[in-house]
C-alpha cells in the first residue's frame, strides 16, 4: 500500500512552507551490506533529524523517488512506511507524504561525565527524554502545560477502546443499506446468518490461519456474549473456572453468575503460567494473544504445554481473540484453536478492530461443542442483530474491513511508538493490541493517577485487574482512542510523573 493513499486523522498543520515535493538529497548504495530499504530509511531520518528536512514539507511520491533513486518503487513504500509507523511522516489521501511536526527536544541539563551512550537509532526528534528529564520548551511548540487549559479536553489514556473516527463513511452507509434490504426474520438461525459465517471463516483463515468452516462458527454479540454462552453450557454451580490474574474482569463476573467458584491462575511477562495451573478446572480463559493486562504473547512451547495440560486434565481452553489483528514488528503467533480445534473455544468480536457499538463477534468451536452452545442459546432467546450480521457480511465480502485494520495498524503503530520512544524499556507488551504495561511500584501508583487526572490524563491501573492478591504493579496505556496528537501530549505528562517516583 503508498503511503500517498494512507487515510489518517489530524495529520496535518497550518504551514507557509511550500507543498511542493522537496529534492530529497538522498542515496543509497547497492554495494552495501544494509538492505536498500533499510539505507533509505536511516538517511531520511539523518535529514529530518539535522533539519535538512523540516517539518510540513512534502516528500517525493514513492514513484518518483525510485526514479531518482533508480531503486524499486516497493523498496521505497516499505521505507516511507516504516517511518510513518514511528511518526517521522505524515500522510492524507489524496495530498502526499509530509514531513510530520517534529518536536526536536534538547535537555539542557548536561549529561553525567563518562555516559557516552550512543543515541538510539530511530526515536523520533518529538520523543522527549525518557520519563520527561529537561525543560520544557518555552515557546509552546509541543509542550504539554501543567493543568489543562479551559476549554481542553481530556486525554483518555485508558485502555480497552479504539479509534472510532476515522472510518470509510462510502463503506459504512453501503453496508448498512444493503442491510436494510434483508428481509425481517421470525425465526433466527441460533449459529448466525450463513452467509456472514462463510465470510468469517475465509476471514479467519487468512488472519488467523485457522482452517475452519462455517459449520464451526457462530455470530454472537461480542466476547461477552460469546463466553456466556459457553459459561451456560458447560458450567454449573461449584464448577471450578480459571482465570488469568490480573486478567479480564468480566470473564469474573461471567463465570461467577454461572455459580461457578473462580481460580485465579498466574501470569507473567509471556501469558499465563502452565505450570502453576491446578487440576479440576472444567474451564480456563486466557488471551494467548495479548494477555490482558500485562500485554505477554504466550510463546509457541507454553502453548504446547497448555494444550497438554488441557487433554491430560480435561478442561475446555476459552481464547479470547480480542486485539489480535494488531501486532507489532512481530509475526502472527498461531491461535490455540488451530492447534486443537477440539479442545479450544475462540472467542473473537470486532469490538476493538471496527467499533463496540456494531455489536458483532464470534465462537468457534468443534462441531459438537457448537450444537451444544447453540441449543443453549435458544433456550435463552438470545441472538445477534439481523441486519448488522448482514452489514458486516458486506464489509468482509468487499474488502472494506480488511482495509480498515491494514489502515488502523499503521495509525496504532504510530502511537504505540511515541509510547516507547518516550517510556523507554520499561513498557512491557508493546509488539501487539492497544495497549501497554508500564511496571511501577505500587505505593507510587495511586498518586500518580490523581496527578495525571489533575493535569488532564485519565490513566488505569494493574489493581482492578487482580482477583485475589495483587502480585504486579503498574501502568495500563491504552492509545485505541486517543489521538496521535493526544498520545504524545498525554504521555509526555506520564513521563514527567514517573520520573521522579522512580528516582525516590
């Protein structure tokens, strides 16, 4: 994909620079060690770091620089791309690749004698020193105040919501007119409309390379939804049920209205701990993907051993599939369910890659665990929305939705890098989803939320994650619904507030 034809949201500034595309004074040298996308991105940083580059000018297209270059038109994409992804560039359809509005912060504090580190090789000049050592500027170019003005609005830095503003309006008002065109039903298929589950299983395919028929699928209404169902169908009271902790509160509440007794089962830096899981669970949830909160990916041999201990105790493994189109700098991990389509449930929703309000998602599962979940949900009455299954099966069909997250993985990567680049080594999670964990300890924590909130960002904790015994401390970031303009600005304040909690 060009980056010419990149859809963002408030990419662009006031400028009296020109639009014209600049000379770029750039090459690259074939004899090289370094791969040519990797030389043309390193010396478009050089420029855009000591100015020769300035901020709101617009580069040549990807066409004509390969010209110049007489370099592969795909080499400079992957170039232009990479940059955008960590905020050197910025883009519009329609209008070109510009110069982002870079911030070059200069501590003025001199740096202990003998630290000699070299610079990082690719943060970005807007990244401040890591937990906002230096001054600030003075001249109000990307300074963040000390309270909020009147009138600014909050920055919501709070994890489990993404970006619902910036969507392909042509996409989203044909889809819901086709919608309208589907008759009204009096009898609803339990597994959903078939034609949406087919989309769905050539979906999950290629996404998740899970090799599925819509025979194993069922629309729900979201994870929620989903892991009711299953919680009604293979749970009753004094069941035990385990869930990740911290983990993800509803599945709690879920499994404990279904009477279960709840286990919390620990987690670390990579996912859920095999070997602390007890026997005599009929139940375990996890986020293999992107353990929520901590944000681990469980590592192919934990999956292997989880698996084991799921066949040697007989429990039922529930993948929640929440955030997975979102990754990283990281190859896709293989989802549970396709390891042992038997033994898994995958839960999945469009929640967090479309929006909450289209109030879509999905169960697969074995064929007989599936007629089972089914005729659980006709003896609750419950069922998915007629015409938003049929507006969904529309984006699939056409391409809209997989266009929509190829979009929205450049914006998130964009904003999870101003995190890092900011933060440093100590966010935890960062190579997928929409948020991250930044580990602190846990008498600083409680200040600096208030803190936060005073100067205008709302910030979560580890601490309402937790089941029992709070055993990790920290930060949860989420940059789904904020601005990139408003992450930077946010993060800056949570980079001033750390700094000194970690210095006592």
């Amino acid at each position: 994909m060009d980056i010419e034809n990149t859809s963002t949201s408030s990419c662009f500034w006031e400028t009296t620079l020109p639009r014209t595309p600049v000379d770029l004074p750039v090459s690259v040298d074939r004899e090289a060690a370094a791969a040519l996308t990797v030389q043309l991105g390193d010396r478009l940083r050089t420029a855009m770091r000591d100015g020769t580059l300035k901020s709101g000018e617009r580069l040549p297209s990807t066409r004509a620089l390969a010209r110049q270059l007489s370099i592969s038109r795909t080499v400079v994409t992957e170039a232009y791309q990479q940059l955008y992804a960590e905020g050197w560039l910025d883009g519009r359809h329609g209008s070109g690749t510009y110069v982002a509005d870079l911030v070059i912060h200069t501590p003025s504090a001199p740096r202990p004698s003998g630290s000699g580190a070299p610079a990082e090789p690719h943060p970005p000049p807007s990244a401040r020193r890591a937990y906002g050592g230096g001054p600030r500027r003075s001249d109000g170019a990307g300074a963040v105040p000390a309270a909020r003005g009147r009138g600014e609005q909050m920055v919501d830095l709070r994890p489990g919501q993404p970006w619902v503003r910036d969507y392909d309006e042509a996409a989203w008002r044909r889809a819901w007119r086709r919608a309208a065109d589907l008759p009204p039903g009096d009898r609803p298929d339990p597994l959903g409309l078939p034609g949406l589950r087919e989309a769905l299983a050539v979906h999950l395919r290629r996404t998740r390379a899970i090799a599925v028929g819509p025979e194993n699928i069922m629309v729900t209404r979201g994870t929620g939804n989903g892991l009711d169902l299953v919680a009604a169908t293979l749970l009753r009271p004094g069941h035990r049920a385990g869930v990740e902790d911290p983990g993800y509160r509803v599945a709690r509440e879920v499994f404990a209205a279904r009477g279960a007794e709840i286990v919390p089962c620990p987690v670390d830096e990579d996912g859920v701990v095999v070997d602390g899981l007890p026997d005599g669970l009929r139940v375990l949830y996890t986020t293999p993907a992107h353990q929520y909160p901590l944000g681990g990916r469980l590592p192919v041999p934990r999956r292997e051993r989880l698996l084991d201990w799921a066949r040697r105790t007989g429990a039922v493994i529930v993948e929640d599939d929440y955030d997975a189109e979102f990754r990283y700098d990281v190859a896709p991990l293989p989802a549970l369910h396709g390891l042992d389509p038997d033994r898994v449930v995958l839960l999945g929703t469009l929640s967090k890659s479309l929006a909450p309000d289209i109030g879509v998602g999905w169960l697969v599962a074995a064929p007989d665990l599936l007629a089972a979940v089914a005729a659980t949900r006709t003896r609750l009455s419950d069922r998915t929305s007629g015409p938003a299954q049929q507006a969904v099966a529309v984006m699939l069909e056409r391409g809209d939705l997989d266009r929509h997250l190829r979009r929205m993985r450049l914006e998130y990567a964009r904003r999870r890098a101003a995190i890092v680049d900011v933060l440093g080594p100590r966010v935890m999670g960062d190579t997928a989803g929409l948020h991250v964990m930044v580990e602190l300890p846990a008498q600083t924590i409680p200040s600096l939320l208030a803190e936060a909130a005073e100067r205008g960002v709302l910030l979560d904790s580890t601490a309402r994650h937790h089941h029992g015994e709070e055993h990790r401390h920290g930060l949860v970031i989420g940059y789904g619904s904020a601005s990139l303009a408003d992450v930077r600005r946010g993060i800056t304040v949570v980079a001033d507030l750390i700094g000194p909690r970690l210095a006592n």
